[in-house]
C-alpha cells in the first residue's frame, strides 16, 4: 500500500479554486493520487471575514469538498503538550498540576466538530454570536501583530533583550544565548516571552493560550530566571517541533511589516509540520517557508507556490506538485 500524501492548503488556494467551482475536481486529483488535504480552524476564520453570503459559502464549500480531515483537536493543543512533556522530563514538577484538567480541550472537541458539521448543511453559516467571533479576529489580529513587534523591538535591542528582564538576569543568560544561532536563541526567547506573558502580561488575544496553560500549570510557581532556562538550555528543539516552526517563521519574517496578513501567515504556518506539501499563492510566504525547511533538522511539508491568476487551477495545481 502506498503511503498517503498528506497537503494542507491555505487561503490563498482555496480562494480560486472556490471562484472556479473546482472543489470536486481537486477531490477527484486527490483521490487518484492517494493524496488527502488537512482543513483548519483558521481556513474558516478567514472565510468567516467574507460579508458576501454567497461568496463565503462558496469558499466554505471547496474547503468541505476538497479536505477530508479537518481541525477537531485544536492546534494549541499540539503545541502546548510537548512543552508540558519537556517540563516533566526536566523536572519541573513543581511547576505542573498533579492531574491535568482536560476541560478546554474537551469543549473545544465538541465546539469544532459542531462546527464542521453545521457548515455541511450551510457552508455560508457564521458562528451563532457574530459580534464574539468578530471579537476574537479582531483580538486576535491585534494581539499577534502587536506580540510580532514586542519580539522585533527585542532583537534589534540585542539577542537576550526583553522587557521581561533585568540586566543582570540577562548578563546571566548571554552564555546560554551565545551557544546557539540567532534563529535559534530567537524561538527559544520568544516561547519563553509569549508563555510567560499570557499568564502575568495578559492581552486580550492571548486568552486562548493562557486557558490552555491554566489546564497545566501552576503560574504563582513560576520563576522567571528558572523559567528562562528552561527554554534556552534545557527544551529539546526536536521535542518543540511546532513552537520552533512558529518561531523560525517570525524571524525569517522580521524584516517585513506586521499587518493582518502576517497574523494569517503564522496562524497557518504550523499545519506545515506533519506534512508532505504546503500549497499557498502567496509569494512572500512560501519564500519565508522556504527559509524555515532549510533550518537543520527541521522536517516541514515543502511549499509549493500556485499561481492564483491561472484559469485552470486544477492543472495549475497538479502541475505545482509534479503530477
């Protein structure tokens, strides 16, 4: 039996192939070549943001038709648990909850798979409180952007540069940094930051990462040096595949402006890991990836630019992957 391909398409893609009524005829590509396409939360956050009724169920549609997984076990998930894991091979009990509560993920199950279902019977549904949805994009957007320029700040101040710092601590650190590349120091820094700050910095955006934290962690045991530590020195890179992917991402794209549109980019940028393909019509992002797969040692899908323009995106995508 031959091994199943595994794709994942972002917005850009779905964008014509939904104009071009091709959902069908990429699922039948798909399938004659044993080839299956990961749908996510954040594929319909963007579609959610469509006004047209018509044009919004229209790209729902091609993501129902072409996608035959979709996002139930929420991506924060697949990012926080390794990091608890390397917590506990560390020895950090102390910091962790005897028993785990399990409560946000369960509800989360349940919340996305009602979702997907109720899409099926209307692909142009919005959530049931449009005003929360539209509060959680705009919360989002925000927040992301404004975190992207807190890191950036941080790394022209210098690699152990943070407001979370004293200057001695970071005198005390700069060893640590000094041992590994920029890029490196530059994920690790920056988990550490983007962790710390949903518990003791809190924005409006970062509810949801701080919800799954509380599902683990015992915040008033957190020490800052300690916690700082533990993500330059003693986090395995291998073990943090999905944070360091994140990471990398934001530093290769550090030279750009922050705007919406790089919240939507890192937001996708993680359902690359796990996969053989990434297909995106965005120039900018797929050179970006490119930056990211060329790390050592970090197994990404490989991105595959699709001209958005083409009249005929089946072949257009077909072409893209060498079929």
């Amino acid at each position: 039996m031959r091994p199943v391909i595994k794709l994942y398409l972002d917005s850009s893609v779905i964008e014509p192939i939904a104009q071009q009524s091709a959902g069908n005829r990429i699922k039948a590509l798909l399938q004659q070549r044993g080839a299956v396409v990961f749908a996510s939360m954040q594929n319909l956050v963007e579609a959610w943001r469509i006004p047209d009724p018509a044009t919004r169920g229209r790209f729902v549609r091609a993501i129902l038709q072409v996608a035959r997984t979709r996002e139930v076990d929420p991506m924060l998930h697949g990012l926080v648990v390794p990091v608890i894991n390397e917590l506990r091979r560390n020895q950090h009990h102390e910091w962790l909850l005897p028993q785990p509560r399990h409560t946000h993920l369960h509800d989360l199950r349940i919340l996305h798979h009602s979702i997907w279902e109720r899409l099926k019977a209307d692909p142009a549904a919005l959530p049931d409180n449009p005003r929360a949805m539209e509060a959680f994009v705009y919360h989002n957007v925000g927040d992301a952007m404004q975190l992207q320029r807190l890191r950036r700040q941080a790394m022209k101040a210098g690699p152990v540069a943070s407001p979370l710092l004293s200057k001695a601590m970071s005198a005390r650190l700069q060893p640590m940094i000094d041992r590994v590349s920029e890029a490196e120091a530059y994920w690790r820094q920056s988990a550490a930051s983007t962790w710390w700050n949903s518990f003791f910095n809190p924005s409006p955006g970062s509810f949801e990462l701080r919800n799954w934290l509380a599902e683990y962690l015992i915040p008033e045991r957190l020490e800052l040096e300690s916690w700082m530590t533990f993500w330059l020195v003693e986090a395995d890179r291998d073990a943090l595949i999905l944070e360091r992917v994140y990471g990398f991402f934001d530093f290769f794209q550090s030279h750009l402006k922050v705007d919406s549109g790089n919240w939507g980019d890192l937001n996708h940028v993680g359902f690359a890991v796990g996969r053989d393909y990434f297909l995106t019509a965005d120039k900018q992002f797929n050179a970006v990836m490119e930056r990211v797969r060329n790390q050592p040692d970090t197994p990404i899908a490989r991105p595959v630019l699709i001209d958005r323009a083409s009249t005929d995106i089946v072949s257009e995508i077909r072409s893209g992957l060498g079929w």
